[in-house]
C-alpha cells in the first residue's frame, strides 16, 4: 500500500484543530475527514517521549512500516496525525501493531458518517 504523507506545517495545524481524537495505550490519533480518496498521515514523536532523534526516527520508522502493512479500510479520506504517548522498543511491537488496528478500526467506524 502506497502511504501518503502529511508534509507541510499547515497540513498538521489543521487536523490538531480539527480536534476529533482517538486514544490508544500506545498511541492517540487527531483526525480530520479529507475531500481525497486515501489517507494522508503524519508522525509525530515529541522529545518529551524519547530524547535522543535515534529513538524518536525509530518510533516513526516502526509506525511508517506498520502503516503500510495495513490494508486500506474505507474509501473516504482522512488526515491522521498519529502521536506516541509513551517510548517503545522492539520488544514492545505487537503491542503496538495492536494499538494502531484498534485506532484504525475506530476511523473504519466514523467513516460513514463524515
């Protein structure tokens, strides 16, 4: 699956103020419906979650390749912006895996409704 991303400023801005968000023990997700057919995301791993860049380009790198491993699950488009609550390791994958289906089937869920 192709993964679109979330690049500019303006495009985070306005999914944080769309202010519809869903919260996993991993993860929490701010959502904004988009007028395209594909979801666009973007990965946010502030410093308060892990000091060093090595672990917060990891934590996204993880999320990216989990991402794409999903399968498509609506046909309308959202913006999500995806943010780690806590740090992560390796050992801590299937967790994760879990926590982001669990938020995606709940985007599955409102897609209806937008």
């Amino acid at each position: 699956m192709t993964l679109y991303k979330l690049k500019k400023t303006d495009e985070f801005s306005s999914v944080f103020s769309f202010r519809k968000r869903f919260y996993g023990e991993w993860l929490f997700a701010n959502i904004m419906p988009n007028q395209q057919d594909h979801h666009r995301y973007g990965l946010v791993v502030s410093k308060k979650v892990a000091k060093l860049a090595v672990k917060r380009n990891y934590m996204k790198r993880v999320l990216r390749e989990l991402l794409r491993a999903q399968p498509s699950l609506v046909d309308h488009g959202f913006d999500v912006v995806l943010q780690v609550r806590k740090a992560f390791q390796h050992d801590d994958f299937p967790a994760i895996q879990r926590d982001l289906s669990q938020l995606l089937a709940r985007l599955k869920k409102i897609a209806p409704v937008s």
